[in-house]
C-alpha cells in the first residue's frame, strides 16, 4: 500500500498511517515506547547510538499503513541499518533471523 497506493483487499485509496507503531510499557500505566523491527537478547552489538535496553538490541521501528475503507494493516520497518548489519546480525541469531533473497535464481 505504501508504493502502490491502493489497498491489496478492497482497492482502496485512503490510509491512515501510524509512522511509529508504540505500545504501552510493561511497568507503566502512561508510558509507550516503539516496536521494534528486531529485538535480540545478550548480543555484543550496540545500535547506531549505542546502547542496549536491559542486554537486548533494538533495530529498527514499526510503520503501520492502515486502509481507511476495510481495516486491512501492512506493517513496514525503518531503521534496521545497512545490508552489513543486518547480515551479521543474522549470523549471530540463524535461529531467528533469515535474509531471503528473491533476486537470484
């Protein structure tokens, strides 16, 4: 919806769009902080500003276009960084985390 500008459900053309996805704390009944992309626990690396959050990497933040007409939501992320980055965070977490690359045969 964010390229093409037309809901994939219903055909829509008009969006409401969350630029930052948050959700209430869990120790706090007035604060909201972003969803994360990626939350990682006990990794040596540090984001952009280098910090961590209670041992756990926070990369990237939630987008939210969501169709005015039906409802229907796609979520999108900002922020995770380069290729570099992310590929070595996906050889720390091969568990969790998986690049799929369509563009090779």
């Amino acid at each position: 919806m964010r390229y093409s500008r037309m809901c994939p459900k219903c055909s829509g053309k008009k969006f409401v769009v969350n630029s930052e996805v948050r959700v209430p704390e869990y120790h706090s009944s007035n604060i909201t902080g972003p969803i994360p992309g990626l939350t990682l626990s006990d990794v040596s690396e540090r984001d952009a500003e280098g910090c961590t959050s209670n041992g756990r990497l926070i990369v990237g933040r939630i987008e939210a276009w969501i169709c005015m007409e039906c409802g229907y939501t796609e979520h999108y992320t900002y922020g995770l960084g380069d290729e570099e980055r992310v590929a070595r965070l996906v050889a720390q977490h091969p568990q969790l985390l998986r690049i799929v690359d369509a563009t090779t045969p």
